[in-house]
C-alpha cells in the first residue's frame, strides 16, 4: 500500500537517531516548562500578549518595515531588497564582489538555508564558513540542518568525530570538549581571515533599527569583531516596533527555545562602527528578503508570519520526536515547517502539500507557541487548500464510498440494515483494504448501526411531535 | 518596478483586504519582568546571584579577583589604558599589556574590559563599543573579566532595554560562550570565553 513519504522515512530512521532526538526534544520542552512556571505566574497571558505585538506588526508591516529601512539607513546602514531566492543570493554575492572578497564567516541563519546562500556563495567563487558549531559540522557533511535551533540533533559524537577526522582536524577523537576545542582552534583561523561577516537577525526594531542577534556560542559577535563589511540577511516579517516589544518577545524566546531565561549573547546592533572606534564592520548592510512572504501574508495562513524561531513547537511535537527533521524534506521542519514550508514553496506546493497531514492535530504546538500560532488551524486549513487543489494524498483511503453512502438516504438506511453481517465475517483473516494492519492488533465492537434513527422516531412520538422527515 | 516598490506594493496589496487590523497592544510596566523580581532584593546581590547562576564568576574586590587569577593558568594579561588602576596589582602576577591585536590573540589568555552597565534580574552583563571599544579583547581571550560600576545595573531586562545607550553595538552577555550542539551535552568556551568573570567595584 502507498504510504505518506513522512511515514516511509520514520519508518526507515535509524532507532538510535530516533531515541537521541527524543531524549533531547523531551528534555528542553521540560526545561521550558519548568523555568516558565518559576518565572511567571502566569506565562499564557504572556505568550498570548506576545502573540498580539507579533500579529499587530505584521498587520502593519509597510509602515513598520518603512520605519526600519529609515532607522538604518538614518544610523549609517545600507537598506537592499530581495524579491525571490536569487535576489537575495545576488545581493550579497554583488556586494562582496564589489569590495573584492572571497573570504566570509557566517553565523546561524534560517534565511540563509532557505535561499540556499552558502551554494550560491561557493558557485561564485566565495569561500563561506558556517560559524555555529552544529551548523559547521552541517556544512562539512554536505548535510541539511534538522532542527531549527539545533541543528545536528540528529548526529551522534561518533558521526561528528569521523567528519572532524575527514576534514583534518585532528584523530578521531569523539569527546565533546575536545570536537569543542578543536572548532574553537580552526574557526579563530577563518574569523581572522574572514573580510565579511554574515548574519541574519532575530529582530529588527523599527524605531531604532537595530538588528537583534542570540546566540549561545558567541559566534555572531566573533564575525562582527574582525571583519571589515557585515551584511544581514533578514525575513521582512522580522521587524517589531519598539524595544520595549522586545521586553516581553527576549523574555519568552530565551526560555522556550532552550530554556534559558536569557541566550548568552544578545546583540543589538544599528550601523557600522563609529568614527574613531578601533574595532567593528566600516559597512552595514541590510538586506530584507521576501521570498514569498508577501504571499503568505496575503493567504489565510498569515499568522506563521509571527514565528520567532524558538523552535519549541518541534521539541513538544509527537510527530517530530519520531522522525527527526529531515523527514519534513524542507529546511523549516515540526509543526511551523508543515505550515511555512508548503507555503514558502509557491508552486511546488502540491510536492509538500502532504506536511500539514503529518499532525494528530493534538495542539501541543499552539500551546507552547511564545507567540501564540493557531498552528492546528493554520494546518487544516492548508489541508482543505490541498483538496481544493486535488493533491493526491497516498496511504489515506477514498472517501468516495462513504460519501455515496452519507448523501443518499436510502442506500444509507439499507447500508444499516446488512451492516450486522460485518459481525459474521472474519475480519482478521479477510484482506481488508487499508484497514487490514489495524484489524489484526484490535477487534471491532458489535454493529449497532441503524438504531439512531428508529431512536430517534420514537423520542419524537413520546414528546408529542411530527416524526416528520426523517431522512 | 524596483524590489523595494515590488515588495511595498505585494504587502499593501495583501493587507488592504483586511476588514481590520490588530491593535498595537499596551504593555503594562513590568509585563514580562520574572514574578520573584519584587521581593528579590537589593539589585547588587541580585546581579551577583543571578550571574553566578548564569556560570558568571563574580568578585566583589579586585583582590579576590587576583587571588582567583592567580591561580588560573594565565600567560599574558590585557588591561585597557581606562582600567589602568589594575595594572600595578596584576603585573605582580604575570606579564600585562595595554595593547590588544590580531597576532597576539593566541597569546593573551584574559582580558579586562569595563562594562557600560548590568542587569540583575539576568545576572547579565551590557558592553558596548563606547565601554569596551576593542570588541576582539572581550571575546577572543578564555578569560574576560568585565569591570561592572554597581551604580550602573538596571533592575530589569525591561529597564534596559527602556535604557538603551545611543550605541550601535551593544552585547548583553549572560555568562560563558557555550554550546550543547554535540549530543546536548553542555561545554563551556565554544568561540568567546571559557570562563566570564565579573568585577564589581
């Protein structure tokens, strides 16, 4: 029987792969919960209020993103946009070209996997180093990242081992202070010789703008220390108004993503480095990239827009703790990559029109969302796109008998009547379409179909009324 | 049609349609501040022991924070002209420089810069390039000792941020650079410090 590609991966997922990112999932989603409840008497309303300064902003993005592009530009930045991947891509590609680089050092960056920049980046000539620990080892292994905020969630201390020794960074050595120690050694070569840093950003506030960045490692603040040239790579639904906005969203993205009440290193940054100062970037530039975020935010989708990337949706999803995150084939996996990713996919929406159905709808993923998405709606609502769009859907069985059979009365009530032969037949043994796996593990209860109706007639009668239509 | 009238015209063009539009929420003062922040006391020692919470090693004098250097393996010291007070004690320990540069990055083990100020309900530490111009000497050595005013530590994350010093480079630093990307397990030092310290004067 066809199966749903998510199924036939889990399927195949390596069980020792599968109880590392449960163990983990679980862990962070306890510590989450843990430090919300110490911290805050009561953390719904808090995520709910974040909810509300995420979804007025995208409800008034041209005025916020106007803002932004005037704050940065006012404190000495360059403003770019890009309109699809390429753009983006090309923007940074020109603008490193044009200052004659071909060294740069980056730090973690949804928005970069997403346009594919390190590809395009290497195409060109240019040779760009991820700086993030997880996403280094990623780079190496010519890999895909599987978590948005952990990215080798998926690979053992064995497996990073053997890559470090492959790429000669020393014998296979596998303990996790010295694989730590040696990326320390080889990135401080790469920053020293990088002449570009690139960053994407958390947040950009619109009245300042200055570019928000959390990292645990300290890597996005390594590439903004000896460079000469930063170029920040931003979704345009980043933008929030204010700092004080940033009050309750640090507060809630620190403890929901990895449980901590604060990342290490939050930066804030508006413009190159000062007249006088000895150390920073001479060049800021700020590239806001669309790719198909303007028709998100025109879908009835557009809550997504208000992700802030805790990445807490996939720690608490039954379905992501099973298959890990290269079973949702995108580079946004879990439950916000179900919805994002078919959506950010423009007309190769129908290849990954199959995500949103790899829920239980169970809506774990909206309640511990910091910033309160409707994720279990937003799914069924791109489930009825996929109908509407006649997607084929493998593994799930046609409806069409049922529908015969729930719109003619007749054949219904008939339907009813010879069900109880179903009590007869050896199920078991029978070759049951679709069902036949189910069958085996469990027994159906005694049909008792039809009874409704003649309930039904007879509750009338007793209360006086019309039995009236009963079809 | 420019990218930029491009992308203006697609988000106007998906929000015209909306019958309305979501109000910018007030925030009430405190809002997010942590529930015990109120009755925490005194916001020195709640910086002190929120910092320490965070993996942030405090002093409460200079001499406890030679006394622990002492004893650190430590080749070569970093202390900026505007900490200079600092230098006569810590020379007696090992060699100290005033000067901070790419080449001698392997050789400068700890640094000292000052910070701009603190935040106690984080136990977190702000720098920014007027406080800590050499941004490398905050972040390249194992060691950074970040010299904190205690008149200079906000209250709150929120206070802060309603604070923010007209600087384009502003690091909060919440304890050492760490990482759990290796099978969750957690090691201190990935690319900044192994070990932050705080000198509160």
């Amino acid at each position: 029987m066809a199966k749903q590609l998510i199924d036939t991966y889990v399927r195949d997922l390596d069980p020792s792969v599968q109880a590392a990112v449960h163990r983990s999932t679980a862990s962070t989603t306890d510590k989450r919960h843990v430090l919300l409840g110490a911290d805050f008497a009561d953390a719904d309303s808090l995520r709910k209020l974040a909810g509300a300064i995420r979804e007025h902003t995208i409800e008034h993005l041209d005025t916020y993103l106007a803002q932004a592009e005037e704050s940065l530009t006012r404190c000495g930045a360059k403003v770019h946009y890009a309109v699809t991947e390429e753009d983006a891509c090309r923007a940074v590609s020109d603008i490193l070209k044009a200052n004659g680089i071909t060294k740069v050092v980056k730090s973690k960056s949804m928005v970069s996997e997403e346009v594919h920049l390190n590809d395009h980046l290497a195409a060109e000539g240019i040779e760009s180093i991820e700086s993030d620990l997880g996403e280094y080892i990623v780079q190496i292994d010519g890999d895909h990242p599987s978590h948005i905020v952990r990215p080798i969630i998926h690979k053992t201390r064995g497996d990073i081992a053997r890559s470090f020794e492959r790429e000669g960074l020393g014998d296979y050595n596998d303990d996790p202070e010295t694989i730590t120690r040696r990326a320390r050694k080889f990135m401080r070569g790469k920053y020293l010789a990088a002449e570009a840093g690139i960053t994407g950003a958390n947040f950009v506030t619109a009245d300042t703008g200055r570019l928000v960045l959390v990292t645990n490692e300290g890597n996005s603040r390594f590439c903004l220390a000896p460079t000469r040239i930063h170029i920040a790579l931003i979704g345009i639904e980043k933008v929030v108004p204010s700092e004080a906005d940033l009050a309750v969203l640090l507060n809630l993205l620190g403890r929901s993503a990895t449980g901590q009440q604060l990342t290490v290193y939050t930066e804030f940054i508006n413009g190159p480095r000062r007249k006088g100062q000895p150390s920073g970037p001479e060049e800021m530039h700020v590239i806001f990239v669309d790719n198909r975020r303007t028709e998100v935010l025109a879908s009835d989708c557009k809550e997504i827009l208000r992700c802030i990337r805790c990445g807490a949706c996939l720690n608490v999803c039954p379905v992501y703790r099973q298959g890990s995150g290269h079973a949702y084939r995108s580079v946004y996996p879990g439950p916000v990559g179900a919805v994002l990713s078919p959506l950010l996919a423009g007309d190769k929406f129908k290849e990954l029109a199959d995500l949103p159905k790899a829920s239980s709808l169970c809506g774990a993923c909206n309640e511990v969302c910091p910033v309160d998405i409707p994720i279990p709606d937003l799914l069924l609502r791109l489930r009825h796109r996929a109908h509407e769009e006649h997607v084929p859907s493998p593994g799930t069985p046609p409806m069409e008998g049922f529908a015969l059979l729930g719109s003619h009365p007749l054949i219904w009530r008939t339907a009813m009547t010879f069900g109880a032969a179903k009590d007869y037949l050896p199920l078991d043994k029978m070759p049951v379409p679709y069902l036949g796996p189910w069958l085996k593990t469990r027994t159906l209860p005694k049909w008792r179909g039809g009874k409704f109706r003649s309930w039904m007639k007879s509750r009338k009668v007793r209360e006086g009324r019309q039995g009236g239509d009963d079809q | 049609m420019s990218a930029r009238e491009k992308i203006f015209a697609d988000i106007k063009a998906a929000l015209d349609p909306l019958p309305e539009r979501v109000p910018r929420p007030t925030l009430p003062r405190g809002v997010a501040d942590a529930q015990w922040l109120a009755g925490a006391g005194e916001s020195t020692d709640l910086f002190s022991q929120r910092a320490t919470a965070a993996g942030t090693v405090c002093f409460s004098s200079a001499t406890d924070c030679l006394k622990w250097l002492s004893e650190q393996q430590v080749r070569k010291i970093y202390i900026p002209d505007e900490l200079s007070d600092l230098a006569p004690s810590f020379s007696q320990i090992t060699e100290v420089t005033n000067l901070y540069s790419r080449d001698q990055v392997d050789q400068i083990d700890a640094a000292f810069t000052s910070a701009a100020g603190g935040i106690a309900e984080s136990g977190t530490i702000i720098l920014t390039d007027e406080s800590t111009p050499d941004r490398l000497a905050a972040l390249a050595p194992w060691i950074h000792i970040a010299v904190l005013r205690m008149d200079r530590i906000h209250r709150s994350i929120e206070d802060a941020l309603a604070t923010m010093p007209d600087d384009p480079n502003i690091i909060w630093v919440t304890g050492p650079s760490k990482t759990a990307d290796v099978e969750g397990i957690l090691i201190q030092g990935v690319h900044g410090p192994g070990i932050q310290g705080c000198l509160l004067v």
